[in-house]
C-alpha cells in the first residue's frame, strides 16, 4: 500500500467527497463491545472514543436478530418477511435459508431496487448481500449470477477472483495459511481446556469446526481486509465489509470467553490497520463500525431439555418419537433427574394460559380429525402435516395442509395439546399466533397480548423483551410468510441468559438480551444519529450520511430492466 502510495505521481487536491467504509463486527453486542472496550481488547476502539474522533451509539435489532434480515435492511433499505436465517415457505414448500447461493439471491431480488446503499461506486466485500454494489467478492447473493450457467467464466473478473487475486501472492499464502493452522491448534486446546474444567454451557466443538473457525477467522477476514485496501487504492466511494470471525467463535465457546475476546482483539487491530491505511489513499475516508446485532449466552435447548424444539413439536402433534440413537445424543449433556421434572412440568404444566387453552380445547377436541398424512416436500415434516424450522432464539411452525395462515381455534381443534405445552415450557418465553375472534395474539404463560385492542390479560409476555417488543413482534405478524405460531426462547433478566433452540452457546435469532442490541461507531463529524430501531431505520441513517458527505443519490432503475450481474474484483 505505501508503495503504491508512493508511485502516485498525480499531486492535484482531491475534491471528492470523503469516502466511508462501514466495517461490521458480525454478532457483537452492544454491550459487549462497552466492556472490551473498557478492559482494553479493543484499543483501536478506545482510542477512537477517548480522542473524541467517533462516538458510540446503540441500536435496537429487528425481532430476527440476524445477519440475514439485519444486513438486507442496512444495504437495501427493506427487509421484510425475512423471518429468520431459515424459515419455511408454506406456498412453494420449501425453507429458505440466508446462505446458500441460491436462497440469498432470491432474498435480494425479493428486497432490490437497483438505489442500495452501495449502488453508486460501491464495494461489498465479505457479505451475503451486495447492496446494489457494482464491486463485490465473497458475497453469497452475487455467486449465482457469477458463476452460474450462462455467466462469466473464470476469467475477467470471476467468482472467487478475491480469493485468486489474495493468494497469487506467496507472501499473503504463507502468512495467511501459517496464521490459519495457529488459529486451528489454539482452537483445539480452548476445546480441551474447557471440557477439562468442566466449563457449562458449552457445546461439541470437533469434527470439521476448527477448520471451518480458520476459514471465516482467519482466511476470509485476510483476504477481506486486502480487497477493503484495493477499494481504498482505488478510491471507492464506500465500502461495505463483514468480519465474520467472532460471531462464529461466540457461536461456539461463548461471548466474552477469552477465545472468544482473543479474536475481537485481533479484529480491532484490522480495523486499526485499515485505518491507518486512509492516511495513504487517494481520497479521504470515513470509518463507521458496526454490528448487524448481539449474542445472548445461554445452554442449548437441546442440551437443558433433553430434546430439540422441533422434536417438541413433533411429540406434541402426535408425531413418530426420535429415534434411540437421536435421543441419546440429544440427552448426553443433561443427563440428570431435573431433566425428566423439567420434561413433565413441559408438558402438564398448570399455569393459568395452559388451562385456558385446555379447557378451549377440549370443548372442540372432538369436532375435528387432525390432518391427513401429506406426501413430504422440502419442508421436513416433524409429524403429519406439520413443519417446524428453528432460528437461533426463534422457532416457526407451520401446517401445510391448510393454506395461508392457520388460526389459533383452528391448532387448538386438531392439536389440542400443542399450544397449552409450548406457554408452559420452560424453555418457551412466548408464542405469537393469529386468532379468528381477537387477531393477532401472544400467549406467555401468565398472560396474553391482543394486539387488535392493545388489551394484556395478565402479566405482559413481551414485558421482559424490552419497551419495543409488541411493534416488532406486530410487524411480523404482517409478513406474508409469517408461520402459523412463531416461538420466541425464554429470556431471563435475572441471569440475563436464554436458552437458544439451536446448539449454541452465544446464540441470537430472536428477541431477549443482548442479542437484540448491536452497536454504530461514527464519526463525531457526522450527525447524531438519535435513537436506531430496526435495520431499515439504520439503513436511512447511513443514506443520510452519505448526503450529507456530498455522495450523490443513486439514479432510479427502470422496474422492467434486470439487473445485471456485478463486477467481482
């Protein structure tokens, strides 16, 4: 960089507006970042905020607290039935997920416009959206249309190009891979460690996972950090990059845990490197760091219950029982009596919604077959007729053998003991589903919220899910996809812990602690950013950014005209 630096021989001022790069710390927490910032893991950033040069802000994250409907609402402006990082589709049978190929351009087909926040001279780099960005690499949504039949080849700008580009370096392969298989050895011995010291919650942590650690921890974030450098030479108007690495290490050892606070160090000495690099580029720039949202800790669902929430559902539509083998593995971590109180008070649980439902639904119980058997789909059927898909902190289920939305009278006639069970487990903090006679309602163990009158019966089941829970949770209940109950985990404030329904140990997805809260690092020469719900509401920040900068406006696409594939570079 400084020799290119040096072979520039064009002395003329620049008068273009001051380029940004917006860097994301992918799943670190509002609060997280505060004590890393306070205990010295991330001095870059305590640099920045002691020097008065950038301020720290909070932002309050959708109720899918995830990469997915986080990064498609900061890039394009719009994220709406984008439920979870998977979710189930009931008219094409299919679950979408946010990463593959595939499913992500059909996301960002479903939510561009041509106008994103990248679209005028832009990069995205590392993502799983391009924003409308003409530059891209490693971005998930661009791989069909780089690689796909028909498309460019390997040749003039191709998928994979960063990675080629990076590596034809020998001294960026030697460091790199010598720094990955480091990044390999210390993960095994943080994985030993733990297991010898007993060290609750924690999940399985062999296999494949220390390689996979090595590619988003080490491999992507080296070669992200070289393409943010050649957008910097080349004097990109703004950049859009994700590091990835400590949302997959939280995922696994947990979010302040020192393997965990080892990588956000060597995060924050990227970002201190690329900010010293601005100092050597053709145009000024701007750093913004963010995240796309938090982590809340918490042991597995799977691990405290003994079974997965799918199997659950399952049990409760009257589906076959796991099989011995799935049940032993699902059990191994919890294997003691207060799982067998737990699985019995889940089930016969005697809180005042629970009997209400069960008196609801033994009036009707009688009326109605369940559903026939359907032939299986895409969506994998926990019981005849029912689909269930979890998200982190969230768990959708859908019965597809009735279109559109099921309503609550209808569940409680053909599966009379499922809702009861999911209000009163302990592991369920509350269930959102839609009624023939009141809408749209939350059912909590000690309560209900009827959204059609504002009326709360009881205690409040979105009271310990922060002051804009109910506008979130209604908003979703408008998605055209949205399930036909949708399950948010227990959160408790006490202990700030919940335990997510995938096996996790730092987890997010839904709603319920610091999951919900991400960070924004600005510089103080911007305007105040005031109070951030939602990442549509962040994405109209950035775009007022921009302006203010002096960046034009992207020009309005014609509807009729496709987008072409971008440039990967």
């Amino acid at each position: 960089f400084r020799r290119a630096a040096r072979r520039r021989t064009d002395t003329t001022p620049d008068d273009r507006p001051p380029g940004v790069l917006f860097l994301q710390v992918d799943g670190l927490g509002f609060d997280t970042v505060r004590r890393a910032v306070r205990d010295g893991d991330m001095p870059t950033f305590a640099r920045w905020l002691g020097q008065g040069s950038h301020a720290l802000a909070e932002w309050h994250c959708d109720w899918s607290s995830q990469t997915g409907a986080s990064v498609c609402g900061i890039l394009h402006g719009r994220n709406e039935d984008i439920l979870g990082f998977r979710w189930y589709e009931k008219d094409r049978d299919h679950v979408m997920a946010c990463a593959p190929p595939e499913d992500a351009a059909e996301i960002e087909r479903r939510h561009a416009d041509g106008r994103g926040l990248l679209a005028v001279d832009g990069a995205s780099r590392g993502n799983l959206f391009t924003g409308d960005a003409p530059h891209v690499s490693l971005t998930m949504s661009a791989v069909p249309l780089l690689a796909g039949k028909g498309r460019r080849g390997l040749r003039g700008g191709s998928f994979g190009a960063g990675y080629y580009a990076y590596f034809a370096n020998p001294y960026n392969a030697v460091r790199t891979l010598g720094t990955a298989v480091a990044d390999i050895v210390r993960e095994i011995a943080a994985s030993v460690g733990q297991r010898r010291a007993g060290v609750r919650p924690r999940v399985d942590r062999g296999g494949l996972y220390p390689f996979a650690r090595a590619g988003t921890n080490v491999i992507a974030r080296d070669v992200v950090v070289s393409a943010i450098i050649e957008d910097m030479l080349a004097g990109r108007a703004c950049v859009y990059a994700d590091f990835l690495g400590y949302d997959e290490v939280a995922h696994h050892s947990g979010i302040e845990r020192f393997d965990a606070l080892a990588v956000l160090r060597e995060i924050d000495r990227q970002i201190g490197r690329l900010y010293r690099a601005t100092e050597l580029a053709p145009r000024r720039y701007m750093l913004d760091a963010l995240s796309d949202h938090g982590q809340t800790q918490g042991e597995a669902f799977t691990h405290r219950f003994g079974e997965s929430v799918e199997e659950l559902v399952g049990r409760l539509c009257g589906g076959a029982p796991a099989t011995p083998s799935a049940k032993r593995e699902a059990r191994r971590p919890a294997e003691t009596w207060q799982v067998g109180a737990v699985f019995a008070e889940a089930t016969c649980g005697d809180g005042p919604v629970a009997r209400r439902l069960r008196e609801r639904a033994q009036r009707t119980r009688a009326d109605l077959p369940r559903t026939r058997t359907g032939e299986p789909g895409l969506g994998t059927r926990v019981a005849p007729g029912v689909v269930a898909v979890s998200s982190g902190h969230v768990a959708m289920v859908s019965f597809v053998e009735h279109p559109g939305r099921v309503e609550l009278e209808t569940v409680e006639a053909e599966f009379p003991d499922l809702l009861p069970a999911l209000v009163d487990h302990p592991g369920v903090g509350f269930a959102l589903v839609r009624s023939a006679e009141f809408g749209p309602v939350v059912l909590g163990r000690d309560g209900v919220h009827r959204f059609a009158t504002g009326e709360v019966l009881g205690e409040d089941p979105l009271a310990p899910y922060g002051p804009h829970a109910a506008a979130l949770v209604r908003r979703v209940d408008g998605f055209p996809h949205c399930p036909d109950v949708m399950i948010n985990s227990r959160y408790d404030p006490m202990t700030d812990d919940a335990s997510p329904f995938e096996v996790h140990v730092g987890s997010h997805g839904g709603m319920g602690g610091p999951q919900s809260r991400g960070f924004l690092i600005y510089p103080t020469a911007l305007p105040a950013p005031g109070e951030i719900v939602g990442a549509e509401a962040l994405h109209g920040i950035f775009r007022d950014w921009l302006t203010f900068l002096g960046h034009p406006e992207p020009a309005p696409v014609p509807t009729h005209i496709a987008a072409g594939a971008p440039s990967s570079d």
